[in-house]
C-alpha cells in the first residue's frame, strides 16, 4: 500500500475455549481509506471489531491504530477512533443536541466550543431542524444519522461502522452512504462491517471477506473483480455469422479491449469499459452479421460468492 497504515493488524488471533473466533488476521488499511469488512455472522468481523477498540483483548497477535496498541493503551486508541455499533444506543427522552452534549463532554471537548460543534454535526447529518426533538420521536434512520455524528462529535481520525445501513429505506440508506463517503474524502479512515454487498461496492476502496475466522481474500475491487471474470473490468459476449480472424484481430485493436477468445460463433472479448457500439460497428464493418451481444460487469457478489466457494 501506498498510504501510511492506520490500522495495522498482524496474526490477530482470539479465541473463546476451544472456538477461534479469528485466525492469525493480518491486515493494514491505509489513511483516507474505506474498508469494507465481509463476511456472515460468526464470521469474527464484530471480534476484530472489538479487539481494535480494546474491548477485548486478543488472545495472541498484535494490532495497532495509529501505533497505539489497543490492548494496552486503550484510551488513547479510544482518542482517536469513533464507533457507532450496529445497534445505536441513545438517552431516548433526551433530545440529539443533549445526546450530543453528553458524547462532547465525555470525549473532552471544551464547553465553549460544545454549541459551535454540536450545530456543525447535525447540519453535516442533516438533523438540524430536529435537534431538540427528543430521540425517542425519531425513525431508524434518523438515529443511524444521529449515530454519525455522535462519531463526528470527536473529530476522530478513525470512525468503524457496524452494519450502519441496517433497517433503513432506501433514501436513508443513500444519505448514510454518501455521509461515510463525504467523511473519507476529509482524510478519515474508515472500516465499514456490512452484509449489504451492493451498497458496500458503492463506497469501498478495499474490501476484506472473512469466513470462519480466517480472511479469505482483501485487495481493491478492481483487482479481485478481474480476478473473478478474467483480464478487464468488463466480459462482453457477442455472437456472430463469420468470427473470422481479421474481425478478431480488428476488435483487437480497439483501445480498451484487453483481450478476445473465440470459439465457434461466440467472441468473449475483456475490456476496462463498456464497448459495444465501437465492438458493434467494427462487426458491421467487417461485413459479419451480429445476432447478439450481452455484457457482463463484475459485481462484489461475484467476488464474494466465489472466494466463498474456494473457502
């Protein structure tokens, strides 16, 4: 990795009995980045969770967020990383801005500087206009965006998300997302846990699946998606009434496509975008008579369920 290692995580290792919750886990995740953490339940990702924030302490193995070590420095680890569980727990008769005022005033920060920082998180998560509404009033979605800026609140320079998008319609579901994007962009490191495999390729810059205990697979989805289909972002699919070898050798040569297989009538050609017109017309020109075309994009689900197989 080119970035600076947030977090860094070697043989993390712990153990309940004769269970290994997680299997010598090493990882590092870079500064800026959004990791998205995958895998079924009881696959050990809240476990790596906790041991991060030194809520548990591993059996063996290390890890670090910032050189910090959270088992024996745990409070200054918990300094510089917010968390929001997948089940956000607030003072329900309270209203967000005194939620808020409690988070400010365990995590430091100065009383004169509270009401400033307090309005910047709600405005940032869009609950401006009902900050003194008590939380108890508030929908699912409301309070995973009240969650958010409970983690805002501190500034932290690592925020860990567990399943953040659980029970939310879709429109909630698209403001929290665009939320964690907006927090990376600002420099942030980020671990996103989710089972919601659609929504974690739209913000992800890595991923991390894990299975048992044990990661399966991490990289850029980029470099697993072209590992699950082939050479290329994308898999094109056209069949044809003469595949001969100068119309191979024309779609070749159109920029973009990495590679073509040829096989009775069938063309798979790989590609880093999406050509079909420029493969198309290259056919008509060629005097071939296309009978059809179908294009297949690599999917985050493509690459889990098959990392899921080979596990």
């Amino acid at each position: 990795m080119s970035q600076q290692s947030i977090i860094e995580t070697v043989d993390l290792t712990k153990a309940y009995g004769n269970k290994i919750a997680v299997d010598k886990l090493s990882l590092r995740v870079g500064e800026g980045e959004v990791f998205g953490f995958l895998g079924p339940n009881g696959a050990g990702k809240t476990t790596t969770i906790l041991m991060l924030l030194g809520l548990t302490e591993p059996t063996s193995g290390t890890a670090r967020i910032f050189g910090y070590d959270p088992a024996r420095e745990p409070l200054k680890v918990k300094r510089v990383v917010g968390y929001m569980p997948e089940k956000v727990g607030f003072y329900e008769d309270l209203s967000a801005r005194h939620n808020l005022e409690y988070t400010a005033r365990l995590n430091g920060l100065p009383r004169e500087d509270e009401p400033k920082k307090i309005d910047e998180v709600l405005d940032a998560v869009g609950l401006s206009e009902v900050a003194d509404q008590k939380v108890g009033k508030f929908s699912h979605g409301m309070k995973q965006r009240l969650g958010i800026a409970d983690v805002l609140i501190k500034d932290p320079k690592v925020a860990i998300f567990d399943e953040p998008t659980a029970g939310i319609d879709p429109e909630g579901i698209e403001q929290v997302l665009a939320l964690i994007t907006g927090m990376a962009k600002r420099k942030m490191t980020i671990i996103l846990s989710s089972h919601q495999l659609h929504q974690v390729q739209k913000v992800c810059t890595r991923v991390g699946i894990l299975a048992e205990g044990h990661l399966v697979v991490e990289g850029s989805l980029d470099s697993l998606g072209r590992d699950t289909i082939g050479t290329g972002k994308f898999r094109i699919e056209v069949q044809v009434s003469k595949p001969t070898h100068d119309l191979v050798s024309s779609i070749k040569k159109i920029k973009g496509v990495v590679g073509v297989e040829s096989t009775d009538d069938l063309l798979l050609i790989s590609c880093d975008e999406d050509l079909r017109p420029q493969i198309a017309k290259t056919i008509v020109d060629s005097n071939s008579l296309l009978v059809q075309m179908k294009i297949e994009e690599y999917g985050l689900e493509q690459i889990y369920m098959r990392y899921f197989r080979e596990s």
